[in-house]
C-alpha cells in the first residue's frame, strides 16, 4: 500500500527536486579546471596529431615553456597585491570623505569615485603609462618609476573608485539606530565612526572586497597591452620565439585561462561562502 | 454537466492526498450544497488547507473524488480553465500582483482569462471595490495597502471571475488582529448574499455565526461534524473536546 | 560650426594644445567613427549577452543533470579567467583554426572578422553574468503568487507572460544595469584586436600627432560622459520601474 502510493507521489515530487537542484548550482567542484584542462591537453594533442613528427610536440613545448609563464604569472599576482594594497588604502580615504559631515569634501569625493569608476580599466592604464614620468625627484633625489609600477599605479585607481564605494556602501547599510546609540552615550563622531561603525563594516566589505580582488587580479593582464612584461606578454613571445606555430596558441592561451581559473576560482568560492555566511548572522 | 441545483455543489468522496511518504489525507468525505458556508476547523497540520487546495486542483489528489457541479477534479484531462472559473480562491498571505494596482489586479483575470470586454470588467471591477468598502483606493498598488485592505482586493478580485463557491484558506490568519474584523465582515456579506463559501479558519467565534455545517479534522481524517448549534455545545469525540478547550 | 572648430586650431598655434579630433576633419571623422564603434560593439554585445543569459537560465532549470554542469562550467569559466585572455583565445586560437575564405581579390581572409570575434567574446563574457542575473530573477517571483495566478485560471504562458516575467524582470534590472555598464567599459578590450573603437581611434590619432596628454584625457573624459549618461539613464528607468511599496 505505502509503496504503491510512493510511487505515485513521486511525479508531484519531481520539480521541486529539480529546483532545489539548481538552487546553489555553482556547487561545483574541481571538474571545472579539470575540464578546462583536458580542454588545454585535447588541443594539444590535437595539434601534435597535425604537425610534423619532427617538431617537437606541443605539450612537451608547452612544459618547456611553464617555469617562465609560471613565474610571469606570479609577477602578475605581486602587482595585483601591491595595486590592491594601494586602492584599498586610497579608495578607504576616498570612501570616508564620501560620508563626511563637509558637504563639499563629500561632493569632491564623489566626483572623484564616479569619475574612475565609470572609466574602463584600460584606459585608466594608458593614462598612467604616459602621463607618470618615468622618474620624480623628492628632496634631489631621483626615483624611477619603472613600467609595471606605473601600470600597479594605473591598476589601482579603478581599485579605489571600487573601494571607496564599497566602504560608503557598507558604511550606509548599518541601522542608523547604530550612530543614534553611539551619539546618545557622548562618542565623538570619530571614535563612533572608528569605535563602533567601522569594525561592523569589516565584515560587511568582505565579500565585496575580495571580488573586487579577483577582477583586479584577471585586469593584471590588461598591462601586457601597454607593453609590461606579464604572463601574457611573457606567452606572447613564447609563441613567437617558437615560430609562430597556429597549433600552439590553444594550448598555450588554455595555459594561461587555467592559471588565472586555478587562482581565481577559489577566491570566488570563498567570496559565495562569507555572503552566505553573514547573510545569516545579519 | 448533468449536475442540478438538489445534487452537492461540491461532492468530495473518500479522498487520500500524500507529500512523498507524509499521508495528509486519510480519507475524508464531505458535501456542500449551493448557497451554504462551510467552516473547516483544526490543528495546524491537520489537512485543512490542503483539502481545499484539492478541490481546486492547486494539488492533485492520489485517491478518491472530487466533484464539482458534477465535474471530476481528479481527472488527468481536467480543464482546469473551466473549473478555476467556477471555483474562486482567496489565499493566507493575499497573493496579489505587487506590480498590478488594486482595480488592475481585479480586472486582470476577466480580461485575460475570460476575454471579457475591459471596459465592462472596469464597470463591475469598480463596484466590487466599492463592495469591499475600498473606494478611492483603486489606484493603489499592493504595497500601499494594509494586510486588511490587500485581503479584501484579493476576495474582489476572486468575486470578479463570478465564481460558482469560493475557497477561504486561513484568509485572516497572517493579519493585524485590528484588521481582521473588515475582512470577516466582507465574508459575511457574501454568505448573506448566498455565496457558497468553504473556509478553513481559526476564528470560532466567526465560524459559529456564520457557518451552516462546521466539519473538524485531525490528522488527515475528519472527526466530527455538525451544525454550529449543535457542534460547539455538545462535542463528542475527545480530540474535539480538547480542540475547543483549548481555542475557546 | 566650422569657425567653432578652427577656434581650436587657433588655440593649438596659440597654446599647444593640440585637439585635432576637433579642428580637424579627417581626426574628427576617426573619432566619431570610433565613438559610433564603442556603441556598436556595446549594443551588440548586449544583444547577443542577454539572449545567452535567457538561454543559459533556461537550461539550468532543466532537470537533466549534465546540462546544469555544463552550464554552470560556462559561467564559472567566463567569471574567473581574464576576459582579454578569453579574447585572444577566441581570435587567435579559435581564429585560427577556423577555415579562410577567397576575397574578391583571390587573396585569403578569415571567416570571421575582428569585429566578429570582439562580439562572440565579449558576449560569452558578459552572458556567463546574466545567466545569473536571469536566475536570480525568476527564483525572486514567490511561488505562491504564481499559484493565485494559477487559481484564477491564468495559463502557463500568461503566468510566464503577465506576472512572472515584469516581476523578475524589475528584480534583475539593477544588476542587469550593472552588467550593462561594465560591458561598455569592457568594449575597450577590442582595442587588443585591432577593433577600430574610441581607444584604438584616439591611439591613433595621438600616434600621428604626438599629443598624447591630451588624447589620454580627452578620453577620460569621453568614458566619464558616456558611462555616466548611461549610469543616469537606467537609474532613471528603475525608478520609473519601481512598485511602490515593492521591493527596496
């Protein structure tokens, strides 16, 4: 009896399961890189299939030539970290002053996040290539301000922009109930803002800090366009230094899609994790 | 069909319902006859809403009938369009269209669904508004309005489709207790009116003045039933007994 | 207008500052080429992203299990690798294999274009982000609002059609908004394959008259305009979206 109405129950049932299947769907586990892998080993091995068995295979190539990509790559993670270091100290700064009681401070920050917000990350990179010098002087002596520094310095004002809105962000989403309370027991308004507003935002800009960190980190590779020797650059001449071969650049581009997805993807789970976490706990 | 006004209006005969291995229904029959109220009292999770969920196929039915004006609701050809015109359907948590104004959410279904002519749908939808006691709120959208007020646009917009029997699932159950009142009176207008009304609802006070028959279920089965004279003073069975200790 | 332009000549023999998109007729034209490429390739893109993202939605409600993977692969592929990476990969690996066809001229070209494969990249990038949105969107519609629909006799399709999609609709516009504007700053990428946008057009142009300073902040400014007036464009659209009493 309990059987047979099982059975018929189970059509009813089917949907729901489906959706509740689907619900948190980017669940997902390794298989990723790994298809992105077998992606990168198939055109290889495709591409061996077409060339000339006197030329050396693609995959042998392309191991030669991954202690280099591997090594620009981590290049490449050293300006997003020093980019993300100064963005986020700036866009701080830039963020406080959007809330501040001085309604002309406040107007002037807003412009400014607004204005490197709303320009495309490559741009703002031109901008910093060729209109920092390539050395300033403090105090007589002469500091040089080398290619991919000035790209870090271009890389980290989109970076500010961003951060300064996700520090007003936060800073708006507490319950003004939090400011009333903390006038009410005589704080000034910078122990209020640094005594109890700020440590409740930390772990509101979490997760939109980390994002903003794995966009960065996928821009670094803007500066291969202006010419800073990256990992793309860095497969770029690879790709020339071995004569150009058209069965070579699939692999090696899926090289480079693998690395960033290696880094990248973890960050974005993590990211999913804390928003769900403090979701939660409010 | 072939179904006359001396025949139930709605004939529900030895029904079984389950949520996977959960049996929610464990055989319950009962009648309605045009023009009557019919109140369903009970514990929470005792099938109330689930029932009248059945008998406008909202939920399918694993076992028995379900009879409406003669029509089978159990019934893999159903023509849902037809028994959704006779039968209406007000719900706990109002479940009208955020997007759509008061007056539009009353029209929507006429003009859709039954391709009826807007501007004589706005005619009726209007006195409807003015029925519930809503006027100059027509133009208000969902969010604008108390729970009350939002119930009473979702018993109009129900009355707008000129339904044969109206389904009340818990429909004062998520408001303000000081808004609950409107909305009982607006029902009892309709039962005055000889509106056929099957309702599940915790307010006995409510059901004992308005209702013809009152039917009390526990745990997928009905336990007993009567007329409210009778019902609330002479209960025999002891889950009913404890039941009205309890509420009243 | 042409003595509005020569001021600038004046101006530049005058000053040094050189703004050749304006006084002269050959940069102007490069420029305004360039400017009209940026919104091509913008509007195209966004064509194409969100037909993706209906798709992809689509097909992630689907109750095959390996159809969900792939999809949710495509997303997360797209969102955490470089989206210029994506664009050489597609231009220059997929480019390359894919089969020449004989010019006018008996020579060689490729099938697809620069401007075909900016299109095909950029929207697979921007579509692995609707895709999302889209979800997110329709799972925001209560399913209980969709059953009164249902009750009052609405069809599938008029459910789809009148109330599931305007409100998902208006919960995925800031986000599908959001996504617009980035796509419009990501259309700067082209740049890298030689698609003739606003920063190829004003690279040129500062090639031939060395007057990068003011090309670079001409620029700036271009971007500052164009992104802003879309940004104040759709809040507009929102707001005259916006249920009152709906949502936040």
């Amino acid at each position: 009896m309990r059987t047979t109405t099982l059975k018929s129950v189970l059509p009813v049932l089917l949907p729901a399961k489906a959706k509740s299947g689907s619900l948190f769907s980017f669940r997902l586990k390794l298989w990723h890189g790994i298809i992105l892998l077998c992606i990168c080993l198939l055109t290889s091995t495709a591409g061996f299939a077409q060339s000339d068995p006197i030329k050396a295979s693609v995959f042998e190539i392309l191991l030669r030539w991954m202690p280099l990509l591997l090594t620009a790559f981590i290049f490449n993670i050293a300006i997003s970290m020093l980019a993300m270091g100064i963005g986020t100290a700036a866009g701080t700064v830039l963020g406080l002053g959007q809330i501040s009681p001085n309604a002309g401070l406040r107007k002037f920050c807003w412009f400014i996040t607004q204005f490197f917000r709303n320009s495309p990350w490559l741009v703002l990179l031109f901008f910093a290539m060729f209109l920092l010098p390539f050395e300033f002087s403090i105090g007589g002596i002469d500091i040089p301000l080398p290619d991919w520094l000035k790209a870090t310095i271009g890389l980290s004002l989109p970076v500010m922009a961003n951060m300064s809105e996700i520090v007003r962000g936060a800073v708006n989403s507490l319950p003004s109930g939090q400011w009333e309370a903390a006038e009410s027991l005589a704080y000034s308004r910078r122990q209020t803002l640094w005594l109890v507003i700020l440590p409740q935002c930390v772990k509101r800009m979490l997760p939109p800090w980390m994002n903003l960190y794995s966009i960065l980190t996928m821009a670094t590779v803007l500066a291969s366009v202006v010419g800073v020797s990256e990992v793309m650059t860095t497969t770029g001449r690879a790709l020339a230094s071995e004569g150009g071969r058209p069965d070579l650049l699939a692999p090696f581009y899926s090289f480079v899609l693998l690395i960033f997805f290696i880094y990248c993807y973890p960050i974005a789970r993590w990211t999913v994790y804390l928003e769900k976490k403090f979701a939660v706990k409010g | 069909m072939t179904w006359t006004i001396n025949e139930p209006m709605v004939s529900i005969r030895d029904v079984y319902k389950s949520f996977g291995a959960f049996e929610v229904l464990k055989g319950i029959s009962l009648d309605v006859m045009k023009g009557e109220v019919i109140c369903i009292i009970g514990p929470s999770g005792s099938g109330k809403s689930t029932l009248i969920r059945c008998i406008n196929a909202l939920n399918d039915i694993q076992k028995g009938s379900i009879l409406v004006e003669g029509q089978e609701v159990n019934d893999p050809k159903l023509d849902k369009l037809e028994l959704r015109k006779k039968v209406g359907m007000v719900f706990q948590q109002y479940n009208l269209f955020p997007h759509k104004t008061a007056l539009q959410n009353i029209m929507m279904a006429p003009v859709r669904v039954l391709k009826q002519d807007k501007a004589e749908v706005e005619k009726i939808a209007r006195e409807l508004i003015r029925k519930v006691r809503l006027e100059g709120k027509e133009d208000a959208y969902p969010g604008e309005l108390s729970g009350g007020q939002q119930q009473r646009v979702a018993i109009a917009r129900s009355l707008a489709m000129n339904p044969d029997v109206i389904l009340f699932d818990e429909v004062t159950a998520a408001l303000d207790p000081e808004t609950v009142g409107e909305v009982l009176q607006t029902i009892k207008l309709l039962a005055e009116e000889g509106m056929t009304c099957i309702l599940v609802t915790h307010e006995m006070a409510f059901a004992r003045e308005v209702a013809d028959h009152i039917y009390f279920t526990d745990r997928g089965v009905i336990v007993e039933h009567g007329p409210p004279e009778t019902f609330f003073s002479e209960a025999k069975d002891p889950r009913t007994k404890e039941f009205l200790s309890q509420i009243l | 207008m042409q003595e509005y332009f020569e001021w600038f000549r004046i101006l530049y023999e005058e000053t040094g500052i050189n703004l050749p998109f304006l006084y002269d007729s050959y940069d102007r034209n490069r420029m305004f080429q360039g400017f009209l490429m940026t919104i091509k390739l913008s509007v195209v893109c966004l064509f194409f992203s969100v037909i993706i993202g209906i798709i992809g939605a689509w097909l992630q409600g689907s109750s095959l299990k390996w159809t969900r993977r792939i999809v949710d692969a495509y997303i997360q592929l797209f969102r955490n690798t470089p989206p210029l990476v994506q664009l050489y990969f597609f231009y220059f690996a997929i480019g390359s294999l894919m089969p020449k066809v004989a010019t006018e001229w008996g020579g060689e070209a490729p099938l697809l274009g620069n401007f075909a494969w900016a299109v095909i990249s950029l929207s697979f990038f921007a579509g692995a982000f609707n895709v999302e949105i889209f979800r997110s969107g329709i799972e925001a519609v209560p399913n209980s609002t969709v059953e009164a629909a249902e009750a009052l006799g609405f069809s599938k399709f008029q459910i789809y059609k009148d109330i599931t999609l305007p409100l998902a609709f208006r919960v995925c516009l800031p986000s599908l908004n959001n996504n617009l504007v980035n796509l419009v700053k990501t259309t700067t990428l082209a740049y890298a394959i030689a698609v003739p946008e606003m920063l190829y057009e004003a690279n040129q142009i500062w090639s031939d008259n060395v007057n990068v300073t003011e090309m670079m902040l001409f620029l700036l400014f271009a971007y500052f305009i164009l992104v802003g007036a879309l940004v104040w464009c759709t809040n507009r659209w929102e707001r005259a979206l916006r249920i009152p009493g709906y949502g936040s």
